[in-house]
C-alpha cells in the first residue's frame, strides 16, 4: 500500500490555493460545456455564468464572516439572515428617494447618496451585533444558536409589521414597507457606479460594442449582471484579506485560544467578553455589507426574502469549505453556490431546453400512478417542475453526509494554529535527538 | 417580616442585578396595566378569556410535542432541529388516513392520500370533524403517533447514532440537515399549498357566558384538552412508577455512569424516541386538527416556540415542558392586547430570550423529575 500516494493523499498535500483554483476551474468548465453541448443560445450562457458568479461570491463572503464567528472564536451564530436584513433595510430607508421626488413610490425614504446608506447599513448591522452580543455570549454554544434564531425570527416579523409600514424619521415620511417590502427606487448598482465614476459614456458603449461582436440582442441587463459580479469578486478577494490579516493578528490569535479553550485564554488574562464581542461585531458588519451588495442588485427586498433557510444556506457552503480556513470558506460558498444552490436550476433549465418542459403533473399521485404502467415520463416531469424542493432536501442530505464522512470539511483540517510559529516545523537534532517518524 | 423580607430580598435585586430588577418592574407594569384595563372596561373580560383559552390550547400542542424534544434534549444532550418536522410529517401521515377513511370510494384516491393538493378536496368539503367523523380522527390521530415514532428511530438509526459520541454541536447541526430534507421531501410529495382540514360542520361550537361577553369552545378545543391531559397523565405515570422512567432519568443525569450501573443505555435512547416520537406525532395531529388547516412548514414555525417552551421549563422536565408550553402559548396569545397581532410570536421569543438570559436552567430547575 506505501509508496503510491493515494487519491487523498494527494489532495492533503495539495496548496490551498491550487485546490480552489482545480475546483472552479472544474465548475466553470462544467457549466460551459454543458451549456454548449445543449445548444443554450450565448445570452443564457453568459447570463447563466453571470449568475454563477454572483452567488460564488455573496456565499463565498457570507462563509467568510461566518468562519470568523464559528471557526475562529467558536459564536454558534444562526441568525446570519438578521443581519442581512438590517444592513439591506437601513440602505434602502436612507437612499429611497423621498415621497416629494417620487411620488409615484409606496413608501419613501430620506434620498440620502448610495455609498452613505450603504456605509450606514454595514454601521447598523454592526451595532445590532454589539446589542445581541452584549447578553447572548455568556450563554452555551446551544443556547446561543437558539438566541441568534430566534433574533432573526423577531426581526422578521417586525419587518413584516404593519404598523411600522410607515412612519415619520427627521420629518421625512419613510418606513419598512410590511409584507410588500420595499423597492429600490434609484439607479441599480451599475448604472450608480458608472455614473458616479464619470464613465458612463465609455461604459455603454463598450456594452454596445460587446453586443455587436457576439451578436446579443438587448446586451446591457447581461453585461450589468457580469460586470456586477466581477466586482463582487473583488468584494470577496477584499474580504479575504481582511479575515486573512485578522487571522495572523494577535488579535486573531486570541480568538482561535478562545475557541481552543476561553478558561485558558482568560486565565491569561485575555478579557475573552471583549475579544468575542468585537469578532462578533466585525461579523455581524460583513454580514450586513453582503445583505447590501446581494438584495441592492435585486432592486428590491422583502421581509420573506430574509428567511432562517438563508443562514443555513451559508452554514452549509462554511461546513462543506471546511471551518476555521478562509481559503475553505471561499472554495466552500463556490462548490455550494455551484453545485447545490444553482446547479439544479441551471440543470432544470439545460433539460427543458433539450426536451422541452412537457406536460408536468399537477400531485405527486399523478407522478407516481404512471410508474405502474412503466411510463417514468411523468414523474420526470414532476421531479423537474419541483426542483425546488428537491433541491433542498439535497442540501439536507450532503449536510448529514458531510457530517458523518468530513465533519472538518474540505479544507478544514488545516485550520490555522493559534500560535503564531509553525509547531510542526521543529529543527532536527543531530546528536541523538528524536528523528520526526 | 415576611413582608420586610421580601422588601428587602428586592432591594438587593434591585441593587444587585438592575437588569432583572427591570425585567421584573416591566412585567409588574404589564399586570397593573391589564387590571386597570380590565377595571375601567378598556380590557373586555370576554377578551381576555378568549384570549388565554386560545393561548392554553396552543400551549397544550407545544408542550405535548415539546415533552419529545425535552426528553431528546435532555438524554441525547442535544438540540433536535428536526423536531418540528416530526410534527409536521406525524400531522401529514395522520391525516392522509383521515382523510381516506372519511372520504373512500367518493373522491380521488391520490387527492385522498396527499391531504387534498389541490382545493378541490378540502376537509370541509368531505365533512371532517370530530363529531361527524370521529373514527377517522381516532385512527389518523394513533397512525400519526405511529408513523412518527417509526420515522424517529429510523432516522435516529442511520443518522443520530452513528454520531452518538459526537459533541451536541455536532448533532445539532447534523439536525438542521434532517430538518431541510425532512421538510422539502413532505413538500415535494404533498404539495407545498396551504390546505383546510376540517369545517364548521364536523365541529360544533358552545359561546359560554363570561362576565360581559362570550368566550368560543369548539368540540375541537374539547378533544385537545382531553387528549393532550389523557396522554401527559399517561406519561407522567410511566416515567413515575416504571423502571424505564428511572432509566431515563439515571441517563440524563450522567450518561457513563448510567452504563456502569448496567442501564441498558442504546435501549433507553431507544424508548425515549418511542415516547417522544409518540407524543410529537400526537401533537401535530391535535395541532392540525385544532387549527384546521395544514401545510408542510407548520412544525417548523412552531419549533422555536417549543424550544422556549422547553428552556423555560428547563430542559429534561416534562413538567417543565408542559408548564413551559402553557406559560408561551398564553404569553402569545395575550400579548396582542399589548403588541399588534405580527409580533405575537415575537413577543413569545422575546420572553425565551429573556429566560434564557436570566435563568438559563430554567424557571422550575430544581424541581424536574424526569
């Protein structure tokens, strides 16, 4: 058995960054190609990658800010989706035009400029952080899991509320908008940020010019989509080195002790309260900054877009990355984005462009009564029409697999040391010292 | 003195602990705000009776499913996320027997099975009720009881005990995966539509006078308090007076010292799912039948208030739990007097948190047998 390194062998030994890049190498092939083979038309293609990449980067930042709650400091948050919300509500109530610009609108806001409410978001989120941390860290990892829930359903239903779907703030009429949300009812994020970077004239026409060569009718949505998501990227590679820098810092050191061991952090005279409050902070900020980048694209939000499912989304993408390794949490909000967040979707969209969508049937008894007579027809359809759900109870079954088979994850059995100097790495002695295996 | 006892006692709080001081002072506010409402005739008696009726039943479902959890919580030592989907699939297995018994021969049989997926086969429409079918209830209430203990220990088999030395954490989220699967596959085969179980018509209902008003009891209500009292007896009985009941409570208490003692401890986990499993498939029977209608995430939404339910009660009492349970389900549904009707449940997890911050163990610890 020696001497031939195995399969797993191979990838324990590989770097980090070249496993990541294996992956989504692999995952971008797989969508191109398949869609080539199907005869997807270049719009849906580049539209399909365009999406892709959107989620790759909002689940790779969403698992980085939680991998500083879970795999550096131990916080069992599940109230990610809480402070989503807060971030995305407090922009959208700021940078709303007021009622007396467009009164066309339901709900107004107080038209501050983007970056402002943007910046005020990612504030907001934060302080939320501190005021949910202030009493929930004395508790039990379960407890706390319970806690940051159940936040999240609170905070959910007060955005849902109706008697806070309006009210005056500063003397400006504005409020959460109830069950019909509220709609961003400003320039979408590229149209802003081309203008505000004075390149608007270059921008459409490089869109134009983009549709001309490959021959795309309407071209702007699909580029607008693209580019957005290339800057996202750019989010996530900022969000990396941020939790990169962190992690290397005494300040990360002290986290990863907590999470070892707080009583011996403390006993080292670490005041742990403080040190797991502002981790949770700086979380909760980064979560709030990834509900502004997501639901600002989508033009508008709604209190049911903000629900439990979505942390767990995130929870996934950080178990299946690894928890404790930044570079797992990136390769896992890809592989989770791709493979079981838009996988489906796109495969859905790849069959019924080969074979047509057919006549799905209404109940599982229609799907199911067919198999008798041999006709699995129907219940394709079915499967197809519902993928969904199905979708779902995929992400259900990797999670209990991956906690039975890999509970650390792809990459998380090389979460970092807390110590600063590599202990494995010990000089040889010549003299009779012990000779490492 | 025990006046001047107690005034002093708070005085300490007071100084001592100001944020349970504050705690206190608003629930105090809170109760002389209610009687001068109630004195001045801003509060309907009427009301607030119908109220804590409706918060009673609501807590009787929780703390009949939440005994379940609290048992699991307590032995397994860990928080079962899918418990709520129990409940979901018990409600969605018992009533699919309901509904055959009630409308065989007449209706689709497919439409039958999967609880009506589409409006055309309702519980109203096929006369569902306790008084007019109460065979079909009867039966679909014991199915669901037994599909849910066969769905706990099947799930416990291939899932929970292959991490049975894992730490709670572990399991929890292990749970969370069951939950998603659990919830989208009942979704994927019954349609994820919302559904009327039952009407007016199977479903008598006496207005009993109250001071200035009436208060609504339907047969319903009646067959809730009659089973859940009847089955909490029974469990309370069975935890009382058998081994097993003391098994349990060995186990919970310290687990290795349990096995050294020569507990059979594979065989209790076993029973506490049967148990636990039983009562939850109850109760989400009762739930259904209680709220009349029925959708794939029922069990879900009300997880977290049988999780409040459960640490207010401390976890591993199953009095705890059905105190715990009343105490959420009454807080629910009062709490529209003061709070607009979105944020009962709100206020209900706002209570939880309350509790779990200034008494984690549990607001009856000390005194759980079981």
């Amino acid at each position: 058995m020696s001497g031939e390194p195995s399969v797993t062998d191979k990838f324990e030994t590989t770097p980090d960054w070249q496993i990541v890049a294996v992956v989504m190498g692999i995952i971008y092939l797989a969508y191109i190609v398949s869609g080539f083979l199907i005869g997807f038309p270049l719009r849906g293609q580049i539209n399909a990658i365009g999406n892709l990449t959107f989620y790759v980067a909002v689940f790779a930042m969403l698992s980085l800010a939680l991998n500083l709650h879970w795999g550096y400091t131990g916080l069992f948050n599940i109230g990610v989706v809480a402070f989503m919300a807060i971030g995305v509500y407090t922009m959208a109530v700021l940078v709303k035009q007021p009622l007396s610009q467009d009164p066309t609108a339901q709900i107004g806001g107080l038209g501050l400029p983007i970056p402002v409410g943007m910046a005020a978001g990612v504030v907001v989120a934060t302080v939320f952080g501190l005021i949910v941390s202030l009493p929930a860290l004395r508790l039990r990892a379960d407890y706390l899991a319970i806690v940051t829930i159940a936040f999240s359903e609170i905070m959910r239903f007060t955005f849902l509320e109706t008697s806070i779907k309006t009210f005056t703030l500063f003397g400006t009429e504005t409020g959460l908008g109830g069950g019909s949300g509220l709609v961003f009812n400003v320039p979408a994020p590229i149209d802003w940020l081309t203008s505000a970077l004075y390149v608007r004239g270059p921008y459409l026409d490089f869109v134009g010019w983009f549709g001309t060569t490959l021959g795309i009718g309407n071209p702007k949505a699909v580029v607008d989509n693209l580019v957005y998501s290339i800057i996202l990227v750019l989010v996530v590679v900022a969000f990396y080195w941020l939790l990169q820098r962190i992690g290397r810092s005494p300040f990360g050191r002290v986290l990863k002790a907590i999470r070892e061991d707080e009583d011996v952090a403390r006993a080292l005279g670490k005041d742990t309260d403080w040190f797991k409050m502002q981790s949770f902070m700086v979380g909760c900020g980064l979560m709030g900054l990834v509900g502004v980048l997501w639901m600002y694209d989508q033009g508008a939000i709604n209190p049911n877009n903000f629900r439990p499912r979505l942390t767990f989304y995130a929870w996934i993408a950080l178990i299946i990355g690894g928890a404790g390794s930044n570079t797992g949490s990136v390769l896992g909000g890809a592989i989770f984005a791709a493979l079981l967040f838009q996988g489906p979707v796109y495969a859905k969209n790849l069959v019924t462009t080969a074979v047509g969508s057919g006549s799905a049937p209404q109940t599982f008894a229609g799907a199911v009564a067919p198999l008798g007579n041999l006709d699995p027809g129907p219940f394709a359809y079915y499967v197809l029409g519902n993928i969904n759900q199905l979708q779902i109870v995929f992400m259900g079954v990797v999670l209990i697999w991956l906690m039975h088979n890999r509970p650390e994850g792809l990459l998380g059995h090389r979460s970092e040391e807390a110590a600063a100097v590599d202990l494995t790495d010990r000089p040889v002695v010549s003299d009779g010292g012990e000779v490492d295996e | 003195m025990g006046v001047r006892d107690t005034v002093n006692r708070g005085r300490i709080v007071a100084i001592e602990r100001p944020d349970v001081f504050l705690v206190w002072v608003l629930g105090a506010a809170l109760v002389v705000d209610l009687l001068w409402g109630l004195a001045t005739g801003g509060i309907a008696f009427s009301t607030l009776a119908s109220n804590v009726w409706d918060g009673i039943m609501r807590g009787l479902v929780i703390g009949l499913a939440g005994i379940g959890l609290s048992m699991t919580y307590s032995i397994l030592n860990f928080a079962n996320f899918a418990h709520g989907d129990y409940i979901t699939a018990g409600a969605f297995a018992g009533w699919s027997v309901t509904y055959l018994i009630t409308g065989f021969g007449e209706y689709d049989l497919g439409a039958l099975v999967l609880v009506g997926p589409k409006s055309n086969v309702t519980g109203t429409i096929i006369g569902i009720g306790v008084v007019s079918t109460p065979l079909a209830v009867l039966a679909g209430l014991l199915v669901a009881g037994a599909a849910t203990i066969a769905l706990a220990l099947l799930v416990d088999r291939y899932v929970y005990r292959p991490l049975r030395d894992e730490g709670g954490i572990t399991l929890l989220i292990t749970s969370i995966g069951v939950a998603f699967a659990l919830r989208y596959l009942i979704a994927f085969v019954f349609d994820s539509s919302t559904r009327t179980t039952a009407g007016t018509t199977g479903n008598p209902a006496v207005r009993l006078n109250f001071v200035d008003g009436t208060v609504r009891v339907s047969s319903h209500d009646v067959t809730l308090v009659v089973v859940s009292v009847g089955l909490m007896l029974g469990v309370h009985y069975l935890l009382q007076r058998t081994k097993l009941g003391k098994a349990m409570r060995a186990m919970a208490d310290n687990e290795d010292l349990a096995r050294v003692t020569g507990i059979p401890t594979e065989r209790v986990v076993r029973s506490t799912w049967i148990i636990g499993g039983g009562l939850t498939g109850f109760a989400g029977f009762m739930l259904v039948l209680w709220k009349e209608t029925i959708r794939f995430n029922d069990g879900w939404l009300l997880l977290l208030l049988i999780f409040a339910a459960v640490i207010m009660g401390g976890i591993g009492s199953i009095y705890g739990a059905i105190a715990g349970g009343l105490i959420i389900g009454i807080v629910a549904s009062t709490s529209v007097i003061w709070v607009p009707s979105g944020l009962t449940e709100a206020t209900a997890f706002l209570v939880m948190i309350l509790v779990l911050l200034f008494r984690p163990e549990g607001i009856f610890s000390g005194r759980s047998t079981a």
